[in-house]
C-alpha cells in the first residue's frame, strides 16, 4: 500500500476513534432526574439539538461525525422520559424548556446558542427561542411541526382527518409528548404567534410524496399545506432561508445528513451576515 493511501486510510480511522470517543453519552441531575446527553466539539456558537417525540440521543448518533464538522460545540440532550433520561408526568413544552435551561446553564452555555429543532422539536425551539430572546441567535427547524396543522387537514377533509387522527391518537397512546402535542394543535398558538421575525432562520421542508399510503398528511394536498405553515413562518423574517425538498423524506436527520449540516451553515451565514 502506498503511504498516501495509508496515512489517509489512518486519518479516517483517527477521526471516526474521536468522534466515537467523544460522543459518549453523560448524564446530568436536573430537578431531581436525569438528563443523559452528548458535548461535541468546540467553537463559538453553540448548537443544541431537540428532537422529535420519544427520540432523543441515540437517533443522533450516527450523524456525530458529520456534526463534528461543523467545528462548533454540539449539544444534543434527551427530553424527560426519552432515551435514558428520567421520566416524568410533566413533559410539557414550557417544563421541558426549563430543564434544557438548566441543562445548559449547567453546561456553561448561556449565549451564542442555535437551536436545531426536528418535527416535534421545532416546537420546542420556537418556544424556548421566544422565553430566552437574549440567549438564542438563530433557529434552525427540520420539517417542523406546526401547531395548526390539525386544524388546516380537518379543513381539508374532515372525516379523513378525524379517521386518520383516531388512529394516530391509537398507535401513539403511550406517548405523554404525543398528547401535549395534541393540546398544541387544540390551542393552535405559540408564544410566537406564528410568526419568526427576528431571529435568523432556516426552515428545511420535505415535499416527497409516498411517505405512507393513508395518512392525509402524506397526501398532495397535506404536503401543500405543510410547505405553507413552514413559508408562513418566515414571511416577514428578511434573515431567514426556506428550503423546500422532495427526495428527503420526514426523518431528515436520516435521509440527508448532509442536508443538515447545510442548514445549519447557512443559519450561521445569516448570523454573521453573510
């Protein structure tokens, strides 16, 4: 073997040993539970990672060595009874963003922050940007959910939606974040209201078609109105990008990773102006 080839075959072997070394699952007490999450990397901006309902840590993990890229300090946390964090009865938005409060102030993280939010988690970064204006700098939302959604499919076809949500509400019984969701979508408002005006922004949104072949959200028509919520989002935000993709599907972090590390690199464009 020739010694370029060899000294690179080392490199790759190098990177992926402290990636995995680093990417070491650390728990922290909060409030009298146990929060597990990983610390990646280091720079100026901080990154904190919320998931989807039930993820947490482990659906991250094989994106650790592409995050490291980023060379900013990565932070991805489990939710209260997600992972192997604690679980608790109160799993709403407004609780759980003061345990990740605590969790990062514990971190020493109290500025330079980007919050990086799929599905269910962009709830939660939209409400923790809006309760910790001084702290955040940019949003990044992966096909996020929308507090109005429920609503807008009902409109669309009622008796679609209602069957589709009864066996939603059914496969999904067990989750306590499930049901906050469901209050969410009931009270169709954030602190927000609807509108990141603000805060630089990207919003990444999967417009594949074919994902199930009976949920309405997977429809033609669902998938419109999602592209929608996610533009009515940053209509009025000029530091704001919307990227709209049909080969990806709902699970980003997944089916591109690379995806979002643009997304976030853009998002750090936009704070620095660029």
């Amino acid at each position: 073997m020739k010694p370029s080839i060899f000294l690179f075959f080392v490199s790759i072997f190098l990177t992926h040993f402290t990636v995995l070394a680093e990417s070491k699952v650390s728990f922290a007490t909060i409030e009298n539970m146990q929060l597990e999450y990983i610390d990646i990397g280091t720079g100026d901006i901080n990154i904190i990672i919320e998931s989807g309902v039930g993820m947490g840590v482990n659906y991250w993990k094989p994106l650790l060595a592409k995050l490291k890229m980023l060379k900013q300090r990565v932070i991805i946390y489990s939710r209260a009874g997600n992972g192997s964090s604690t679980a608790t009865v109160d799993v709403s938005i407004q609780k759980s963003n003061k345990r990740l409060h605590a969790l990062l102030k514990l971190l020493n993280v109290d500025k330079n922050i980007i919050l990086v939010g799929h599905s269910y988690g962009g709830i939660h970064v939209r409400e923790y940007a809006a309760s910790y204006r001084d702290q955040v700098i940019g949003l990044v939302l992966l096909d996020p959910s929308h507090e109005q959604f429920s609503k807008k499919l009902i409109q669309l076809n009622k008796a679609w939606a209602e069957r589709d949500d009864k066996k939603l509400n059914s496969l999904l019984a067990q989750s306590l974040e499930w049901k906050v969701l469901q209050k969410i979508y009931q009270n169709e408002q954030l602190k927000d209201k609807g509108s990141i005006t603000k805060i630089p922004t990207v919003i990444v949104t999967s417009s594949k078609l074919g994902e199930s072949d009976w949920w309405i959200g997977h429809s033609e028509q669902g998938k419109e109105i999602w592209r929608e919520l996610h533009s009515s989002l940053i209509r009025h935000n000029p530091n704001s990008i919307h990227i709209v993709s049909n080969s990806t599907g709902h699970n980003i972090p997944i089916d591109s990773p690379r995806l979002v590390n643009i997304a976030i690199e853009q998002t750090v464009d936009l704070v620095n102006g660029l």
